[in-house]
C-alpha cells in the first residue's frame, strides 16, 4: 500500500509539473506571438508614415512646380527636376535607337520620320538628341560618325550628305 501511496503522490507531482510547465510554455507561447503580432503591427504603422512622407514630398513638389515658395525645398526640387530631365533624355534616346519618337504634342509613340503625328495631326520638330560629354569625347576619339540626323524633318541621312533626301535641308 505504501507503494501504491507513493506512486500516487509521484503522479501528482509529475502531473502538477506537466501542468505549470504546460502552463508556462503556453504563456511563453501566448506572449512570443502577440509580441510578434505587435512588431508587425509596428513595421505597418512605419510603411504607413512612410507613405505619408512620399505623399508631403509629392505634394511639396508639386507646389514648386506651380511656382510656390517652397524654402529650404527648393534645392531638393532643382535636384529631381535635373534627374527627371536626365530621364526624359535617355527615354528620348532609347525611342530614338529604336527609330521611334514622342509626338510634341499628344505624347504619342511615332515613328523618327514623321513629319506629322498621326493621332493628332501636329507637326513634328525635329528630335535633338543630348549627349553625354563622355560619350561625345569617345566618340570624337574612336571614329568619325557615318550618318547625321536632319534638323528640320528627324531623316538620318549619310554623313558625307549636303542636303536632306526627305525635306532638302542643307546641312
């Protein structure tokens, strides 16, 4: 009996033990995952003023473009004005490589020779592509160019051309 009497308080104790150890690990358990819900709510509410802070950038963008005294912004503006002009440039070139262009007017992808735009009828400048100084000074050092760009019409044309096969523009 006193056998018995002993194993059964052992089965007590081992039970009170899985019971607070159960117990602790769920709470430990409880607690890792609301912390974890907490610093994903957290990284959420940091996303969200981050989006906030693109927004006021935009909007103090936008004031400087309509001409609005924007302070100590205005540096920051010039700067994205400069990179925009940068990125308008090389998307120019690479519609220009593709025998491709801009219409002046509508914005609307047209072939490099058009004289006018075919969605709405505005007549075409000449594209004047901007390069890069680096790549001027590798050029002028590698080779002489074999072909040039009319000012007046946008026909490229040999270079050794005195006047434009398509608009007769003397070069």
């Amino acid at each position: 009996m006193e056998f018995m009497k002993k194993m059964d308080e052992f089965s007590k104790k081992v039970g009170r033990t899985a019971t607070d150890t159960y117990n602790t690990v769920a709470d430990k358990s409880g607690k890792l995952i609301e912390e974890a819900k907490l610093k994903m709510a957290v990284n959420d509410k940091h996303e969200e003023i981050e989006d906030f802070y693109i927004v006021m950038g935009k909007t103090v963008y936008e004031q400087y473009k309509e001409k609005n005294d924007v302070g100590e912004f205005a540096k920051v503006c010039k700067k994205i004005d400069k990179l925009n002009s940068e990125i308008n440039e090389m998307e120019k070139k690479i519609l220009f490589n593709k025998n491709l262009r801009k219409c002046d007017n509508c914005g609307e992808i047209i072939s490099l020779d058009s004289t006018f735009c075919e969605n709405c009828g505005k007549k075409q400048k000449p594209v004047k592509i901007k390069e890069d100084k680096k790549e001027l000074k590798d050029k002028d050092e590698k080779e002489e160019p074999k072909e040039k760009v009319c000012p007046q019409c946008g026909l490229v044309c040999d270079y050794k051309s005195k006047f434009c096969s398509k608009c007769g523009y003397k070069f």
